[in-house]
C-alpha cells in the first residue's frame, strides 16, 4: 500500500514539472539581450535630461517698456510720459505704450515743460567717439519732422551742465567750474536763443529758486562799436520772468561780482573799467517782493580786476574782498 502511495506522489510530481516547462516553453521569446539595452539607454537619457542644463540665450536688447523702471516724466494730453534706458515712451489712458523720437537716438536727460507739451533731452552721436552731449527739443503736439528742435550751444557753451525749464523757457548753464558760469536761454517753442551772460548768484525767494544774472548785449553789434553797449543785470525767477534790476551802458567792463544779501533787502555790483584801470561799486535797496530796485549809489574802490562782494547784515555793512566797506542802503521807499 505505501508503494503505492509513494508511485502515485511521484507521478503526480512528474506532472507538475512537466506542465511548467510547457507553460514557459509556449510564452513569445523574448530578446533579453536587446531588452535590457533599451532599459539601459532608457535609463542613461532618463537621468541625463535630469541633470542637463536648461538651454540658454544671449540677452536681446528691447524696447519693450516696463514702467516699473522707467522715469516718470510727467503728464500730457496724450498720456503719461517716461524714459527708460536711452528712449522716451508715452503711455496713454487705454495703457498703448508708444516710442517718441528718432528710436535709434538714445536720449537721456529728458525734463517736460510746465505746458506739458515739449520735452528737452540730452543726446550724443554715438558713431563719433568725442561727440559732444548736445540739447534737443520734442514737441509732443507735432508728429512732423519739425517737431524735434536742435539747439545750438556749442558757441557759448563747450561742456553743457545744468538745464531746466524756466517758464516756457528753457535755461541752460556750463558745466565748467567758475564763480560766474555762462548761461544761455532758449525759447522753448522756436529753440532760438533769447539770452545769454553770466549767472552771479543763485538764492531762494519765497522757496522759489531765483537767478541773479548779469545779461549780455540783445545786439552783439553794439557791443564792438567803441561807444560801449547797454547790459542788464536781472533776477530770473522760477515762473520764467526776468526782472530787470539795473540798465546801464557799459564800455570795456569787467563783472567782478554780483550778489544780492542774504535779508532780499540789498543788491550790489562790482565793475572794473579796463581802460582807465579803475574800478566801481554800485548800491541799490532792493524790494525783492515787487523786484524793484532804487537810485544806485557809486562808490570808487581800489582798483582791482578780481574780487567778491560779501554782505553783514547785523552791522548792515558791504565787505569786499579787497577789504573795503560801504554802508547798505536804507530799505524805505524802494522803487525802480
């Protein structure tokens, strides 16, 4: 009985090897060879997209406007005004942002008038290494070729410094180191220069800045005709109007200084005559609320041909450099 236990067991083991062989033997060959050379690249691309650096691009300069770091200029009819890396773009009320200008002229510098209508800006021509930093006028109302204005400064002025509306003019000084630099004045619509001289004194009138100028001949002409030539000495003021404070006809004068004392309640000039080799201080009250001035008073000093006017106002004295003094005027009944 136990054999035959023991021969059907092994029968029945028999069976069950044999039907695995037969299970494996029928499945679809596989390659393994080729199989675990795709898993292997699989892997290797796999874990070489992971580790690739991301494909990069040279920067492209753009005139895509970014207002966040641009220069807020100010307001106009036509929308905000800005400037952004070399270029001036307006933006109006539906957000359309456009370019203004010659877009291959990089421009910087740009301030817009009180009228909100025209911009001056600084530009160079970039192709010429030494070209020197010129001004330009935009009317913003004016889509024509005339309405870019180019002013001319390079024969007043070779290094141009500080430039500022003034009124609906536009005011524009050296940049060379002096006590009296030159200034011109433009108008701000045509770009034709309305003045020129020097800039003696620059004070604060109220919180409002303030020019005291001494203003060259309107007629160049008069100027070399031997009989002298007329010239102004004037306080600009900050809405753009010039307040005349003395006319007088000079021949071969030098300025020494200008100034005006620190109370607004005296103004003072001194010339050197170069002929004769002698030298003049004139006096005036000053009424600096109405830019009236009185009967100047002269006073001979030590001829000198450099020099600077100084004011005490506790002992209402003149001091000049040279050491003399003379009293200030009496402010009672000021009227040009």
């Amino acid at each position: 009985m136990k054999k035959v236990i023991l021969l059907v067991s092994l029968l029945l083991g028999a069976a069950l090897l044999l039907y695995f062989y037969l299970l494996f033997t029928d499945s679809p060959n596989v390659d393994t060879d080729s199989t675990l050379s795709a898993s292997l690249e699989q892997h290797q691309e796999t874990r070489a997209s992971s580790t690739r650096a991301p494909e990069t691009t040279e920067p492209i300069k753009s005139s895509v406007f970014d207002a966040s770091k641009a220069i807020y200029l100010g307001e106009t009819d036509s929308g905000v005004v800005y400037e952004s890396y070399g270029k001036l773009f307006s933006v109006d009320t539906l957000g359309e942002v456009i370019e203004m200008g010659d877009p291959a002229i990089e421009k910087r510098g740009a301030v817009l008038s009180p009228s909100g209508d025209t911009l001056i800006y600084q530009f160079s021509d970039t192709s010429i290494i030494t070209s020197p930093t010129k001004l330009a006028l935009l009317h913003l109302r004016d889509n024509k070729e005339n309405a870019v204005i180019e002013l001319e400064t390079s024969n007043r002025i070779e290094v141009i410094g500080p430039y500022f509306w003034s009124g609906q003019n536009v005011f524009v000084q050296t940049a060379l180191a002096t006590d009296s630099p030159n200034f011109l004045i433009f108008n701000g619509i045509t770009g034709a220069m309305d003045g020129s001289g020097k800039l003696f004194q620059t004070l604060y009138v109220n919180n409002k800045l303030t020019k005291l100028l001494r203003l060259d001949p309107l007629n160049e002409v008069d100027s070399d005709n031997g009989l002298g030539a007329v010239i102004r000495v004037a306080a600009l003021t900050e809405d753009g109007v010039l307040h005349e404070l003395l006319e007088e006809m000079f021949y071969e004068t030098m300025f020494l200084d200008i100034q005006i004392s620190d109370d607004l309640t005296a103004i003072a000039v001194w010339t050197h005559l170069v002929p004769e080799g002698t030298s003049t201080l004139r006096v005036s009250a000053l009424d600096h609320a109405n830019w009236q001035t009185n009967d100047w008073q002269k006073y001979d000093t030590a001829p000198v041909t450099e020099g600077f006017i100084r004011f005490d106002i506790d002992l209402r004295k003149v001091l000049l450099s040279n050491g003399e003094t003379v009293e200030m005027p009496q402010v009672e009944g000021v009227g040009h």
